[in-house]
C-alpha cells in the first residue's frame, strides 16, 4: 500500500543512534559517523515534504544542542565542522 505521509521511524532511530554514539565514541570517530549522518539529516531537510523537512531541522537542533554542551579544547575544532552542514540547510 502507499503512505501519503513518509514514515520517519527510520530517522528517528538514526537520530538516537547518532545521540547515543554522541556521548560513547572518542570524538574522532564520531566526527566520520557524523559525516554521513549530516549529510542524510541536510538532504532531509532540504525535502520537499514541509513535515519531514521539519523533523529533520528539529534533529539538528537537538543534537547540536547535545553536543555543544560537551566541553571542547581551544585547539579542536569538532563543534564548528558539527555546526558546518546547518548552513547548507539555512
């Protein structure tokens, strides 16, 4: 049968995936999951579909807000290549 809405379970569970490899993963090897996730979260919120769009913009605001929260040394520069794929979508 066909869905006239898009079923987003599997970005949910991509969502909580990356939120919980977030706070488990050294940084380095986060920030290579975070590559291919941000560029699945950028081109869902750039969908033409305004409620997956959404859900997708949402994600990137919870996990940024996640992940600004951990403390960074001066001379890293994860928060900002996190942040990066934001202004694709704005």
């Amino acid at each position: 049968f066909h869905h006239t809405q898009p079923n987003i379970y599997n970005l949910q569970k991509l969502v909580e995936v990356t939120h919980y490899n977030m706070d488990k993963r050294p940084r380095l090897i986060f920030a290579e999951l975070w590559v291919t996730v941000a560029d699945h979260l950028t081109a869902t919120a750039l969908h033409s579909n305004p409620a997956l769009a959404m859900y997708a913009v949402d994600s990137f605001r919870q996990l940024s807000i996640q992940y600004l929260k951990r403390d960074e040394l001066e001379v890293f520069e994860f928060q900002k290549r996190f942040l990066k794929p934001l202004e694709t979508v704005m």
